[in-house]
C-alpha cells in the first residue's frame, strides 16, 4: 500500500474505532473521531499530516 491509501485507511479505521467506543464505552470518544475529521480538514487545507509525517519516518512510499 502506498502512502495516502494507508493513510485514508488508518483514518477510516481510528474513526470507526472511536465511534464504536462512543457507543460502547464512553461518548467522550466521539471527541476522537471529531479530531481525526479536523485533522483531515486541516491537511487539505495546509498539506501537512502528522500521521503523513510518522508513515514516512516508517518508510512508507510515496
């Protein structure tokens, strides 16, 4: 998998994870997912990701 496919899955995947905890757990975990969206909005916008930054530190490829 490349880099921004991985990406789109792990931020898939941390939002499913935080609203199945919201439900299950905690709606605290809601504040999670609301996090990785703006994070999302706010890459768009600047073009960096933390998460973009860590999997290329990994050795992800382009």
């Amino acid at each position: 998998m490349r880099l921004n496919e991985l990406l789109r899955l792990i931020a898939g995947v941390f939002v499913l994870l935080a609203l199945f905890l919201g439900a299950a757990v905690h709606p605290y975990w809601n504040y999670f997912a609301a996090f990785v969206a703006v994070n999302l909005i706010q890459s768009a916008f600047t073009g960096w990701c933390p998460m973009m930054a860590l999997l290329r530190k990994l050795g992800v490829q382009e």
